[in-house]
C-alpha cells in the first residue's frame, strides 16, 4: 500500500496525540468548536498506519528500516 515512512516513537506519539483529540471531542459535546477535536482522526490514521502522506511529499523518513 503505502510506503512505511514513520519510526517508533513517531507513530506512538502520533497515536496519543489522536486519541487525546478524540476523547476531548466526547467530553466537550456542548463545545462551540468541539467538532475541531475531530482532526483527531489524521495523526491517529497515519500512526496507525505507519505512513504519512504529507512526509511522503517532503521528503521525511523517520523509519529506522534500510530501504
């Protein structure tokens, strides 16, 4: 599929920061802005999968595997 582009830590922190986003939508629901959480959802795709579009474009590899 994609090229695996994103080390270790890169993709835990990417999957922290996505869930934390995401659990601050489901606990501001009153929120004026609260639907602004849902971008949650790109850091905890990409560090799930392990790629990153926007590093593919620029030319980032955090990945420590050889190519």
């Amino acid at each position: 599929m994609f090229a695996k582009n994103e080390g270790g830590l890169d993709r835990a922190l990417r999957i922290i920061v996505g869930l934390a986003l995401l659990a601050g939508f489901f606990m501001n629901t009153g929120a004026t802005y609260g639907w602004l959480y849902l971008i949650g959802i790109v850091p905890l795709a990409t560090g799930l999968l392990g790629s990153c579009p926007l590093y593919s474009i620029l030319g980032i590899n955090t990945c420590p595997m050889k190519k």
